[in-house]
C-alpha cells in the first residue's frame, strides 16, 4: 500500500461508507422492500448488505493506512486498532485531526501543493 491520504479524503471515505451502510441498514428492515428479494431468493439481502460491509470496511481500511503515511508513520501504525476502544479512538483521532506532514516523506509526495 503506497501513497497519502489527505484528512479530507478520509472524511469523506468514512461518511460515504457510513451512509452507504445506513442506507442498507433501512434498505433491510422495510418490509415492502425486503419482500421483493427475499421471493428470489431468502439469504439475498443479507448477503448483498454484507457484500457491502466487507467493501466498506476494506475502503476505510485502505484509506487509514494512506491517512497513516501521510503522518509520516507506517502503516503497521494501523494495528493499534485492535486495542479495544482505546487504540480505535487514538487511531480515529490522530488521524482524522491531525496535520500532514508538510514534505515529501517515503510515501510519496505531499497531496497539499
């Protein structure tokens, strides 16, 4: 995984997929909805709402491990997300907070000319 990511960009990655799993979410517990496809076939819904998820998650994923090399850290940096709450929230908020580190950095070129 190489490049930066701007704090813009991963704001806009994570309320994209918020939004997008929001909407699946109502999507799924309408009944009038749900209907329809659950006459093709019972597991679709499910299947296509965890689709999503999986796509979702792997964007913001891939977008924090930029947003990490863009703070000039590596990507393992990322890993603090297994801490239980704690290490998700330092993670979310240095990286949704903090500043870009202002050169060129082993990462690539700095994405704020």
């Amino acid at each position: 995984m190489e490049g930066r990511a701007t704090r813009l960009e991963f704001w806009m990655v994570h309320l994209f997929s918020y939004l997008i799993l929001i909407a699946g979410i109502v999507f799924l517990s309408i009944p009038q909805i749900k209907i329809p496809l659950h006459s093709i076939n019972p597991q679709l819904t499910l299947g296509l709402f965890i689709a999503l998820f999986c796509i979702c998650v792997a964007t913001q994923i891939l977008v924090g491990i930029r947003r990490i090399h863009d703070l000039n850290t590596g990507g393992w940096a990322y890993g603090i997300t297994l801490v239980p709450v704690v290490g998700f929230a330092i993670y979310f908020l240095s990286a949704g907070f903090l500043k870009s580190h202002p050169e060129d950095n082993r990462y690539g070129p700095s994405p704020i000319r």
